[in-house]
C-alpha cells in the first residue's frame, strides 16, 4: 500500500506544471535593476538585479559556439 501511494504522489508531481525558472530577462521585466556586477575567476559574470527589498545574484555565461549569453541560475540573496 505504501508504495502505490509513493508511485501515486510521484506521478501526481510529475503532472504538475514546470514552475520557470528566473534569468536575468525574466527578472529586467519584473523591473528589476541591475545594481551591480562581478567577473568570477573562472569565468562567466554574475549580476546583482534588486527590486525594492529583494535582491538577486545571477551567474550568466557564454561558450564559443553559444549565440548568446545565457543565464545559468539566478537566486534570491538573503
């Protein structure tokens, strides 16, 4: 019985819909403002994106055969 019910709960959250995840396009939309930047060492860039009290640090990099610059995560800063 208990693993029906895993298998039932399983299948239900795969029924669900995919929540989006935020980018640094999704968040400028928001109205959010770049308010800073940093060049990690080992590539890429990350972008500070703040909005009244929240802020958000977003990691965005590229390769030589990417067409553009993509946002690889974006997470609230706390």
């Amino acid at each position: 019985m208990k693993r029906a019910i895993s298998v039932a709960v399983g299948f239900a959250a795969l029924a669900m819909p995919a929540v989006a995840a935020d980018t640094v396009q999704s968040l400028l939309a928001q109205e959010f403002t770049v308010v800073g930047t940093t060049a990690p060492r080992g590539g890429g860039g990350g972008v500070y994106l703040q909005k009244k009290e929240k802020l958000y640090f977003c990691f965005v990099s590229e390769t030589p055969n990417s067409p553009a610059v993509t946002t690889r995560y974006c997470k609230p800063v706390q």
